[in-house]
C-alpha cells in the first residue's frame, strides 16, 4: 500500500492546506501528515518550506521520490490512483473540475477580505460589493451542483475533490458571518458536520501558534468578537 506525505501549514490558517488534507482524510487515504507552522510572518517561511517544497509554499505532496504540489495538482496526482477523487461520470466530473478550477483562480476579494482563521469570530467593517459578488457566485455554483447533481454535496451522493476545494469557503463563512441564504447555509453545516473537518477545526483550535501576518491582515478586515482559540 503506497503511503502518501502531506506537508502543511497551521490548521488555523491554511486554506491552501486545507484541501488536500480534506480530501484524503475524507476519503479514507493513508498518508503521513508533516505540519511546519508559518514562522515569524509568511514572508520568512519560504527558506524552511523548501526543505520540502520546490515552490517554498504549502500544500506539498510526496509519494516516494515524486514530489506534486499546488493544491489542484495534489488532487489531480490522486485521482491517477484513487477513483474516488472526482465523479465517475465524465459530465459531472467536468463541471467539478472546472468548479473547483474556478474557486482556485477566482475570489480574489473573498480571499482578500476574509482570510482563513479557523477560530475566530469577526464582524467585518464592511461588505464591499466585489464581495458580495463572490459570495453571490459561490452561491450560484453551489446550488447549480446541488439542483443538478442531487445532493448532499456538490456533485452528488459523494464527497468529492470539487467539495474539498470549497472547504476552506465554509470555515470563512464560519468566521465572518456571512450572510447567505438557505441552501448554502445547510451545505455549510453539512461540511462542518463532516468528521475530516471537525478533526481539522479541532486541531485548529488546540493550536497556540500565532503569526503576526496573518493576525494583522485578519483583525484589519473587521472587529473580533470571540477568540476561541487556545492560549
């Protein structure tokens, strides 16, 4: 059995991170998790990232001597050797891709003005419209996957890659309070109820490890209303 090695960044805020590691531990691959936390803001990170990864960034994956990173690549490497990974059915597996494609290249403002701090509770200054416009859209796609394909998740009866790269959305709709209807709110809840995103908030949580680049780019966005993190 091959056993895979997953190198990340802290569970508070790695999105990037985020999605490879929901996915596998979602779907039940093996793999060695090796987290190297950021180190004294992310600009300083890179020399002890590229121990591991060419880019000096994290997600990063190795299976014996080859090396895949970038998060979208990570997951089109798996789904060479686990069918699991994206639909079986070549039409909603197109739509997956280009869905999960769209949320790694777009959302510039929903990454912008809600980065990922998984224990925190924030009410932001303001909603600018570039961001409703991008949680308008990821709530477009959301209900095209669920209408289309029949739910629970996004493209059908499985949990699949197109559902691990909206995992880092579901955690900002968590922190920031974000309006949104319905549909979406109940696709949020379903996700957080998943045991591979509870294993992750959990251990987010138990984190005591603070970078100040995150934290400032954060608490500029809005004011805090809970910090459920540990000491």
């Amino acid at each position: 059995m091959r056993m895979y090695t997953l190198y990340i960044a802290n569970k508070n805020y790695s999105s990037w991170s985020l999605r490879p590691w929901v996915l596998l531990t979602e779907l039940g691959i093996p793999f060695e998790e090796k987290l190297t936390p950021f180190q004294g803001g992310t600009s300083s990170s890179w020399d002890a990232f590229r121990e591991f990864s060419p880019t000096g960034k994290v997600p990063c994956l190795h299976d014996g001597d080859t090396v895949v990173w970038d998060s979208l690549s990570i997951a089109e490497y798996l789904a060479e050797h686990h069918a699991a990974v994206w639909p079986a059915d070549a039409r909603t597996r197109a739509w997956a891709r280009s869905v999960a494609a769209e949320m790694h290249s777009s959302f510039q403002e929903l990454r912008s003005q809600c980065p990922m701090n998984c224990g925190i509770r924030l009410q932001l200054h303001t909603i600018s419209p570039a961001l409703s416009r991008d949680i308008a859209r990821v709530q477009e796609l959301w209900h095209e996957g669920l209408k289309r394909f029949g739910g629970p998740y996004l493209a059908g009866t499985a949990f699949t890659a197109v559902d691990a790269f909206y995992a880092p959305v579901v955690f900002r709709l968590q922190s920031y309070h974000l309006p949104i209807d319905e549909t979406s709110q109940a696709y949020v809840q379903r996700m957080l109820a998943l045991p591979s995103m509870r294993r992750w908030y959990d251990a987010a949580l138990k984190e005591t490890w603070r970078d100040p680049d995150h934290e400032e780019e954060t608490l500029r966005q809005g004011s805090l209303l809970q910090d459920l993190r540990a000491a």
